[in-house]
C-alpha cells in the first residue's frame, strides 16, 4: 500500500484498515499493486456528513488501470466486502469504500 502525500490516516478507523488491506491483496492479484490511497480523513471538511471525516471511507486510485483489469478488481473488491457491510463504488477516477456498517449484524451469532 502506498498513500498519497496529501491522504491523512489520523483516526482511520480499523474497519477501514481492513478495506484498504483486501483491496491492497486484489490490486497486486491482478498485477496492478500496491494500491494507491488518495483519501482518507481529509479533505471532505465541506461535507460534514462524508464518512471520511470519521475515518469510515477511503478513496483508491485507478487512473493507471485499463478498464478491462480495473472492472475485475472492482468486482473482486465488491465480493469480498459488500457481504460484510461495506460499500464499494466505482467513481469516475477512483474506487471508494465505506464502511456504516449496516447490515453486519447479520454476522453475528450469539453462543453460550
């Protein structure tokens, strides 16, 4: 993995961690790694509702991935994480991931 000079990880949040880490082991699965993080908990003062400003998103870069490779990345991403309530999106110039955790509760199993 690799961050932008300008991406900020104070107070990321380790959910968050974790996306960037699977998206990381898709990128270099299919040759385009390390990932690159252009955003975490900065720049988005301007939308106080943004999940990266409670260090819940991140945005990764593909600028340098044909759209061929770029869409499997993307679905790989999408299949691993989605069941586990995060949110992956495909933007014009990079992938973002969000985590609001909605739906996870469906994960958890309560044992004696």
């Amino acid at each position: 993995m690799k961050l932008k000079r300008t991406a900020n990880p104070a107070a990321v949040a380790p959910a968050t961690w974790y996306a960037i880490g699977v998206a990381d082991v898709v990128y270099r699965k299919h040759g385009m790694g390390p990932v690159v993080v252009t955003s975490m908990n900065d720049s988005h003062e301007e939308r106080s509702t943004s999940l990266h400003n409670r260090g819940l998103a991140v945005d990764l870069r593909t600028r340098a991935i044909p759209d061929s490779t770029l869409g499997l990345i993307y679905d790989d991403i999408v299949k691993i994480l989605n069941p586990q309530g995060f949110d992956v999106v495909l933007e014009a110039n990079h992938i973002h991931i969000e985590s609001d955790c909605k739906g996870t509760e469906q994960f958890i199993e309560r044992t004696d």
